[in-house]
C-alpha cells in the first residue's frame, strides 16, 4: 500500500487506544456490598444485547441505567453506578503518542462503539481526543461495527475515496468490515506489530 494513497487514519477506541478491565467495577461494587459486582457482571453479560442496543442509541441512557440499577436491586445511585462502569479504562501511551505524529500527514477520525455514559464519565476526558478531526460514535450515528452505515459515516465526513482510508482495531471482524467497503485495515495485535504494519505501508512516525 503506498503511502500517497492513505489520506485518513481511522482508530478504534477500547483495546487498542484504551484498554478496559471490568473486574475493576466489579472489585468496586463488591466493596459496597458482597457480590454485587458478581450480579452486576453475570446480568451485563447475559443480557449483552442491552449494551449492545445502547451502543447503538437504540435503548436510551435513562432506560439502561434503569435496568441496570434495578438489576443490582438500586443498591447505588444513579450517578455512583455511571462512575464505576465508566472508571475501567487505561490509556495505551504508546498508541495514543502516535496521534499527534500521524496528525501531520493524515485526517485523523475516532470510529468507536461506545456509549455516552463511557464517553462522559470515562474516556471522554483523555487528552489524545484532541488530535481527532473527527469522532464516530456509535450511539450518535446509530450504527455499530461492523455495519456498513458507520463507516460510511466515516467516509462521508472525510470526503475521501474508500481506499484512501487506513482502519486499525483490535476486532478482525470490525478490520474486515472495512476492508470490504475497500479500506485497507489492520488488525491490532500491539504496539511493536502496528507499528510494523505501519512502516510497511510507508507511514513514516518518527
């Protein structure tokens, strides 16, 4: 892939600019009471298509926080549960150092399925955001990876030709729905590998 061809860089969010742990809110929730983080964890994941909807901007955030507050048996408040599923994220230095470097050459966009609880209690507040010229975000633009209608709205904003887009997730499924609207795409495997896959494609960083 020759360099003069990529125009954007599109970045996932979780796992590849930050890295989440939800044992850290289940660690939180268990030291208000025992095993409420046991019961918040085994409801999340066996209603997955709740967060999944929410990500999506289907469920609104006043009903997910509902059920999720009934599913603990309104134990916590409002506001202490959105702290406590927001506050699980880590900033990847190393990936979030390129930003400003690639910034010089290329648009840079942020295509995440997210939520707007995570992006106003968690990682919404990261410094890196600021060299993105643009953030997709699932809620907003009501679609997730690996649906056509999100990257779409990537390339719309950008106004580019599919293939001058370069996509980097953590998720082959997510990388693979952009190859097929004719990005090229990489898989995140780790810094070291990324930046690899970047110098073979003529991105210089450094």
């Amino acid at each position: 892939m020759n360099e003069k061809i990529l125009k954007a860089i599109v970045f996932d969010l979780g796992n590849v600019l930050i890295p989440f742990d939800y044992s850290i809110a289940v660690r939180r929730l268990n030291a208000i009471e025992e095993n409420l983080g046991e019961t918040f964890l085994t409801f999340y994941k066996a209603n997955y298509e709740l967060h999944r909807s929410f990500e999506r901007g289907d469920l609104s955030k006043e009903k997910f926080i509902s059920l999720m507050l009934d599913a603990l048996s309104n134990k916590i408040e409002e506001e202490t549960f959105c702290k406590i599923y927001s506050e699980i994220f880590t900033v990847n230095q190393n990936v979030a150092s390129l930003l400003p470097e690639l910034k010089r050459n290329y648009k840079l966009v942020l295509l995440s399925n997210t939520n707007a609880i995570h992006k106003k209690y968690g990682w919404g507040r990261y410094e890196f955001i600021q060299y993105f010229d643009k953030l997709i975000l699932s809620h907003e633009v009501n679609a997730v990876k690996p649906e056509e209608k999100i990257y779409k709205a990537v390339v719309e904003f950008t106004g580019l030709q599919p293939k001058e887009h370069l996509f980097i997730d953590d998720i082959l499924e997510y990388v693979d729905g952009a190859k097929n609207l004719g990005w090229d795409g990489i898989q995140f495997l780790g810094y070291e590998n990324l930046i690899e896959e970047l110098q073979m494609r003529g991105i210089k960083i450094f």
